[in-house]
C-alpha cells in the first residue's frame, strides 16, 4: 500500500473514532460539548485522566470499546511512521550509488524489471553466465536482487541517470521486462536518446503495442502470450518441430549452443566459399544460416556459398568450439 493511501486511511481512521467518541460521550454518557471532547481527546490520544463521573456498567463498555480503538489507532500510527521511516533508509542507503561491480562491466546486458518475466531472465543469464546488471523501483526486488548476488541498480529505467548508473555506454543490450507496455516505451525511447546503437529487446503485455515498441526503437519485441499459443499449436501440429524446440533449451545443460558471429571485412575467411572453410572440421561447428550484409538471409547454404565481410553466420555446436570459431573471425556474437 501507497504512503498517501495509509496516510487518508489514518487520517479517516482517526477522525471515525473521534467522532464516535464525541457522540458518545455527549448523548450516551449525558457529558457536556466541552467534556465530550476533552475526555474523547484524551483517551484517543492515549493520555488519560481517568473515567468521567457517575458511569455504570453500559458506559464502560463504551468507554472500554473507545480506549481498545484508540490503541489500535495509535499502534497503526506508530507502524506507518516506521515503515515509512525504515523505507526512506532503505532508499537513500539504496540511492547512494550503483553496484561497484558494473563500473567494471563491458559487453553486459541491463534487465528492466524484476518481476516474474525478469527474474527467468536473470537465471537464464546466470546459468549462461552472461554478466548482467538488474534496474527495477521496487526497493524489495532490489533487495532480493543484491542478496542473490545479482549487480543492481535501484530507480526507475526511464531515466537517462538511472540507465547511464546501469552502464548503458558500455552495454550490449537491454532487456526490458516491465508489466506496462507504456513505460516500456519511456524506457526505449531514453535508452535510445543514450545510446543509438544500443541492442533492445523488450516484452509486450498486448499485441496492439508491438508496432508501437518499434517505433519507440525497440530492435525485438518479444508477445509471451503469442510465443505460448505458437509453443501448443507446434507441439499439436508438428511434434518434431517442438521436439528441436525443446532441444533448444535443453542444450543449454548440455554445452550446446546457438550463435550469430559477424565475418569482420578484415577476416582471412572472408571471400571463401564453405567447402575451402570445411567449418564442420575445423571447428566442429554446423552453418545453419548466412546473414548476408545486404539483408538477404541464405538457410542450409551450400558448400559452394561463399562468405564475405560484413555478412553473419548462424551456427550450431558446443560452446568452446563456437568461441573459437568467433577468434577466428574476429567477430562477436550479436
């Protein structure tokens, strides 16, 4: 709950048990105006100066119900004022800086949103050991974040300081993981004002906004809800094209891996065909695809395609073997 919504709930709850205090204490205990508020004023105030004169056994009963509400109430005062007091600490000490840990950081990927999408991400990118860095408002998921051992960043993603704290210069990409597709448009759009180059992936709560991250210069929009409804009607559909799906993911436990390496224009390979290249054996590496520099994209190519600078190769293999091969090139995944 909101400061400001505990704060009016307060505010109504004290102004309930005063007035009922009041009324009470004038037409049931037959008090005066003057005494009805300055007895009511100091039992809501936990104070006290003894029971009015002259009660029975009802007029107890009241008074006993009106001294168990003020209680409550200045017990729920007492734990707004803490929290509040507990959470501005936890910001500042929060707020005072960034992870030291991403000073250091180059070729890292910035999470926006730690929320359940966030949070497989990030163990996603734990298990690929992947350096990475967390950005999300909520001081609790910053917490939770800093005790598993993630580098965080606490503050909103859309502001330029917040993201330059994150190491957007020095970044590969961004991943935006937030639940509303509105400040998942402020944060592409003050990315992309940061840095034009910068790799942004993000997660749309509803197909409609798909063009509109686009157009807020996000590079992959990625519908969890159509990616599922694809995943049934595959496994429906085409069993064996699910099957390679799920191989996909168990690779990952395997050391097997999927990459996209760039062919430098410098490269020694570039301007070779795949056969003279023989990948298979030198590498131990499958080319499942050629991204041509003109936007063109050749799948299975043939032994006799040649590779030239500039152009992207899609391959297939374990880990090491593909880091070798990414040597070789002197390229870098993408």
């Amino acid at each position: 709950m909101s400061t400001d919504r505990q704060t009016r709930y307060l505010i109504g709850w004290i102004s309930a048990v005063t007035i009922i205090g009041i009324l009470g204490m004038r037409f049931f205990l037959q008090l005066s105006w003057i005494d009805a508020i300055f007895y009511t004023a100091t039992t809501v105030s936990t104070v006290g100066y003894g029971a009015p004169p002259g009660i029975e056994g009802p007029e107890k009963i009241f008074l006993a119900l009106l001294i168990a509400a003020s209680l409550g109430t200045v017990g729920y005062a007492i734990g707004i004022v803490s929290q509040n007091f507990f959470s501005h600490h936890l910001k500042s000490s929060l707020g005072k800086g960034h992870d030291r840990r991403i000073v250091k950081m180059q070729d890292h990927w910035i999470i926006c949103g730690l929320g359940r999408y966030g949070r497989q991400v990030a163990d996603i990118l734990v298990n690929e050991e992947v350096p990475f860095a967390v950005i999300d408002k909520n001081e609790e998921k910053v917490v939770d974040a800093r005790d598993r051992g993630m580098p965080m960043v606490f503050g909103d993603a859309s502001e330029e300081e917040v993201l330059e704290k994150a190491g957007l210069a020095r970044a590969k990409g961004l991943i935006i993981t937030l639940d509303s597709d509105a400040e998942t448009v402020y944060v592409a759009l003050t990315a992309r004002s940061i840095c034009k180059s910068i790799r942004i992936v993000a997660r749309a709560n509803d197909a409609k906004s798909v063009s509109v991250l686009t157009k807020a210069g996000v590079d992959r929009v990625v519908n969890p809800v159509e990616a599922g409804a694809a995943s049934l009607v595959r496994a429906s559909l085409k069993p064996s094209v699910a099957d390679l799906m799920d191989l996909v993911v168990i690779s990952r436990k395997l050391d097997l891996d999927f990459s996209t390496i760039t062919v430098w224009e410098g490269s020694s390979m570039a301007g070779k065909n795949l056969i003279e290249l023989d990948f298979r054996n030198a590498y131990d590496v499958t080319i499942l695809a050629i991204l041509k520099n003109e936007g063109d994209a050749i799948y299975n190519p043939k032994g006799s395609q040649r590779i030239m600078g500039g152009d992207r190769i899609m391959v297939f293999g374990e880990r090491h073997h593909i880091a070798s091969l990414r040597d070789a090139l002197k390229g870098a995944a993408t």
